[in-house]
C-alpha cells in the first residue's frame, strides 16, 4: 500500500512538474536525488519531443540538427495544427535555407507522432524527391519507434505510403501533377511545387499545377484539413502567385527573403538584414546576387519575381536606386502629392484605385514614397486619399477625371470634409486638388518620367513590387494600369509644377514655406 502511494506521489509530482516554467525545473532537478533527476531527464526528453518538430529533431541527433529564427516560424505552424487550428500557410523563402528538412521531414514524423489517427500528405514537383523525403521520415520513425512512441503498420512501409500501426494515421507522397490515392488528408503539405525557372515560366505548366491543385489536392483534404505551401518563388504567377491573386484572404502568408527588405519583415530584421546569418551573411548573399543575376536573385532569394520588361521602364533604373529608410531620413522633401486614378467604375468589383505618393526633394530628386492602390469604392477611395495626404502632410492631391468627370475630385473633397468633421485633419487646410485629363498620349506622359528614372533621379523608398512590376512590363498601345499612372500623375506634378494642364500655381496660404 505504502508502495503504491509513494508511486502515486511521485507520478502526481512528476505531471505537475510538466507544467512548470524551465527556471522552475531546473531549481527541482538541481535539488532531486539521482533516481529522481533521471526520472526527470526522462521526462524533459518525453516533453522536448512533444514540443515542435525542431525540438524532437535536437533530441533525436544528439543537438546536431541546425535551428534559426524562420525555422521556428514552421515549427509554431506545425504548433497550431496539430492543436487543432485549420490553416492555411504560405511560406516563401530561399534556397538552402532548410526548409524543406523542417516542412517535409522532422515535421510529419513530429504531427504523426502528436496525432497518430491523423493522415498527413505530401507533394513535391517531383513524384521521386516527395518518395524521397517520405522515404526518410519511415525510416527515421522505424529507426527511433522506442523513443517516438510509435511504429509503422507490418506490410505498410512503402516510401509513398505508409500507416502509423494501431491508429488510423499514416502518410502518402506524390508528384505535384501525380495521383493521391486513398483517404483523406488532415495535413496536405507541398513543398516546392516547380523544379525551376524553365518550369514555372511555361504556361501550360503553371495551369497544369493550378489545375492538380484544385482538382486533385484540395479534393483530397479532410473538411477541417490544412494546407501548408512551402517554396522559393519562381514567376509572378507560380502557385504562390496564383494563390494570392485568387483567394488572397484566405492565407496566412509569411514572407522570408534571403535580405530583409521591409521594416515588418516576420523576423523582426532591420532591412538589408540576412535571413540566417550564421549560414549566409550578407556579404555572401551580394556574392550570389552577382553570380546568379538579377531576376534570379529577386525571384528566388528575395521573393519578388520580376517578369520580363517591356518597352519603357528597366527594373535597373528602379533597383539600381532604391533608398533606404536610414538615407531617406537625411532627405529634405520641398513637396508632397498624391496621385489619385479613380477606377473605371464606383464599385470594388471594378479595377483598382491607383493611389500613389511622391515627393521632391530640395536638391531636384524625386521620391516615391507609398503606394495605397486597392479596389475601392468611390467614398472609400476618396477617404485613403485624403488618408494619405494627411499622413505625408502632402500638398496637393492629383486627381485624373477620364472616369466620372467631376466625381473623383467630388469624393476627395467630400472624404477631406468627414475627416475634418471628425477631427482628423488637426486644423490643416486641405491640399489642392490638381485635376488632370488624360484621354491620350500617355506614352508621352510616362517616357519623361521614365527618363528621370533612367538619369537616376527617382528612388523608391520601399520596395513596391505590384507597381513597378506595372512599370517594367507595360509597353505602349497597351492600357497602362492603375499604380503606374498613379505614379506618373504624381512625378509630373512635381516635375513640371508650372505646367498649364496642371494647373498649378503658387499657394496663397504659404503651406510650403517649412519645405523650402
């Protein structure tokens, strides 16, 4: 009886143990007898497999296997489905980052081991690299059954599918494009779904992929089954592309470039920051971007593929002089616009509202310094203007009124107007509104501003991918968009301020005397 009781203790000791914070247990393992710190190690090992998919891979390799910031970030993924979360996560990263030993290895023998009644999927661009990853995790579930707490079913070890023996769960691979066979899955995973720029640049394989993915994949999921798409970008309309123009909402997405090039990057890194210094430092990522080139270097390290140019703009005249946050602040701006190019309709379902700030600096530079386009409706897009203004403390609002006559310019003054109601303007008089007509001629209108590109004249204070992915590819006789005509209103205004069909001229209340 006293046995059983002492067992008893030890085992209620031991289960509340698990709840305490790591100070705590390290204070009770330093003070516990040796039969009780061993009992302990078994524990804390039992609780490290149990934590994520890169805390069981440092307990099965002895601390061997490589940990870093973004591959924390998958394991917290893999954290939340296997709690139950119904996800849908997109994460883009660079070559030899790790990514696919942490999402297509140590991940599923971790969720099998979490939820072994579960059935995890995985695809890859090729039906022998999924075989392969699936051929590890089998081996590596057989080799450590003791320590993992689970086997693998007798007669069910085939290295594309495979069942976990007493549960329900199991694991089955595939070529993206291949078949996926059997029951349903509670974790479908694609890793990498093209082999490469030749790939992912054909069109007839892009819609191959799209159509495996809707027709084949997404048929396969449980009702309450997440989907995880991990993969280096290739072309803006790869899976990754396609996905966000299409469902753009229904994605957590978390975008890891090799260099960080924002200030929210998901790791919290300053811009210019390499994503896994300790692997790659900076200075080796300026060696690789010279080696593999420019749209190389964006598309598959920084995450921005770069399609083709066309007739007017060169991605050299934007990358080329991009400042950063750290310069810009060394900047004395002379003006501020914003540019409005009201979409052809006064409903979001119509195309986008271009919605684009610039400035020009005292010594004759010109600065692109925010892009709010979206799909708006009249009141709305007149309201993000006149937001925007406030913000940049602009001085004027370019309004082109091809579309409406004079209702763009109307929503503008109404929005600034509900804005002052509401105390939101802060006693500053509203900017002028620049009204400009452009029925034709806007090859004649982008070349100059393109020029100014050229001679280095205009910098881009972020990196605004859908913008001057407008600009590089836009050739002329065509429609031009949305964002770049936004951008061109903006620069013209700052460029020519004097010109007639601007309209421009001195301000009488003398709101730029502090810029000067």
């Amino acid at each position: 009886m006293t046995t059983a009781t002492t067992a008893d203790l030890e085992d209620a000791t031991l289960a509340l143990y698990r709840t305490l914070p790591i100070t705590e247990r390290r204070r009770i393992a330093r003070r516990a007898s040796p039969e009780l710190r061993l009992r302990l190690a078994y524990v804390e090992r039992g609780m490290a497999l149990d934590r994520s998919p890169g805390a069981l891979a440092n307990v099965l390799t002895s601390g061997r296997e490589m940990q870093a910031p973004h591959l924390d970030i998958i394991d917290r993924i893999y954290q939340r489905i296997a709690a139950g979360e119904r996800l849908r996560v997109m994460v883009t990263m660079p070559p030899r980052a790790g990514k696919s030993r942490r999402t297509s290895r140590w991940g599923p023998v971790w969720y099998m081991r979490r939820q072994p009644d579960h059935r995890f999927m995985l695809a890859s661009y090729a039906a022998h690299l999924a075989d392969d990853h699936g051929r590890w995790v089998r081996n590596t579930i057989t080799e450590h059954a003791p320590i993992l707490g689970i086997d693998l079913r007798y007669g069910s070890q085939a290295a594309n599918r495979f069942d976990v023996a007493g549960h329900e769960g199991g694991m089955v691979t595939a070529g993206v494009g291949g078949a996926l066979t059997g029951r349903g899955a509670h974790v479908a995973c694609v890793d990498d779904p093209f082999k490469g720029s030749e790939d992912a640049g054909s069109p007839t394989q892009r819609d191959r992929v799209w159509d495996w993915w809707q027709s084949v994949l997404l048929t396969r999921l449980e009702p309450q089954g997440s989907v995880l798409l991990v993969n280096t970008r290739w072309d803006d309309d790869d899976l990754s592309g396609r996905l966000l123009k299409e469902e753009p909402d229904d994605w957590i997405v978390i975008d890891l470039p090799a260099l960080a090039l924002s200030d929210d990057d998901p790791l919290g890194r300053a811009p210019g920051e390499a994503l896994w210094p300790a692997r790659y430092s900076a200075d080796d990522y300026a060696r690789i971007r010279k080696s593999v080139g420019e749209r190389v270097w964006w598309s598959l390290y920084q995450q921005q593929p770069r399609p083709l140019e066309g007739g007017v703009w060169q991605w050299a005249w934007i990358t080329g002089n991009r400042i950063s946050p750290v310069a810009f602040r060394a900047v004395d701006l002379a003006r501020v616009v914003v540019a409005l190019d009201p979409a052809g309709g006064d409903t979001p379902g119509h195309d986008e509202s271009g919605i684009v700030a610039a400035g020009r600096s005292t010594d004759g530079h010109y600065y692109v310094l925010a892009d709010r386009t979206g799909k708006h409706s009249a009141e709305a897009r007149g309201r993000e203007t006149c937001l925007l203004a406030l913000e940049l403390d602009a001085d004027a609002i370019v309004v082109e009124t091809n579309y409406g006559g004079d209702m763009a310019r109307q929503n503008v003054i109404q929005a600034w107007a509900e804005l002052q109601r509401q105390g939101k303007t802060q006693g500053r008089p509203m900017p002028r509104v620049v009204d400009v007509t452009a029925k034709k001629g806007k090859r004649l209108r982008a070349e100059p501003i393109a020029q100014l590109y050229e001679t280095g004249l205009v910098h881009h204070c972020a990196e605004f991918q859908q913008l001057e992915t407008q600009m590089v590819t836009w050739i002329p006789g065509l429609d031009s968009p949305d964002r770049m005509d936004a951008a061109v209103h903006a620069l013209t205004e700052l460029a020519n301020p004097a010109a007639a069909a601007t309209g421009s001229t001195p301000y009488a209340d003398n709101r730029l005397s502090g810029r000067r």
